[in-house]
C-alpha cells in the first residue's frame, strides 16, 4: 500500500489516498473530487474540471498519468 494525497495529484487539500496501484490512488482521487463537486466546494472545482478533461481525452493526458504512475512508484510503502 502507497499513500498520495489530493495535492500530489492535482488538487487542493491533503486528503490522503491509499492504494496497491497509481491507478487505485487515481480513482480515488477521481471520486474525492466528484465529493467535492457535488457538495460546491470551489476550491476543489479546477482539479475537477482538469480530471473531467482527462478522462475525455486519456491520449492527450498520457503525460500526466505517466507522471503520477512514476511518483506513485517512487514513494516507499506505508
């Protein structure tokens, strides 16, 4: 298990994320944004809008999603 936390992945808090995966820690982060959407925080409505964006066009974010895959690898095991 890894931790990231919202920040690391783009956002505005340090709500931490825990997964065996960067994608496990990815969704998590995807729901936690969707929580936040829904609830009108604003200040976690960028970070939203930049997943929304992403997972419309995966192929144009593949860089993003490299990068937080090789982060996720480098972090130590909780």
């Amino acid at each position: 298990m890894k931790t990231m936390t919202c920040r690391q992945l783009g956002g505005p808090c340090d709500l931490a994320h825990r997964g065996e995966s960067a994608d496990d820690v990815i969704n998590a982060q995807d729901q936690h944004l969707k929580e936040a959407e829904k609830a009108g925080d604003a200040a976690h409505q960028p970070a939203r809008d930049d997943m929304k964006s992403r997972w419309r066009h995966p192929r144009k974010s593949l860089g993003w999603y490299k990068q937080m895959k090789a982060d996720f690898a480098a972090l130590p095991e909780d």
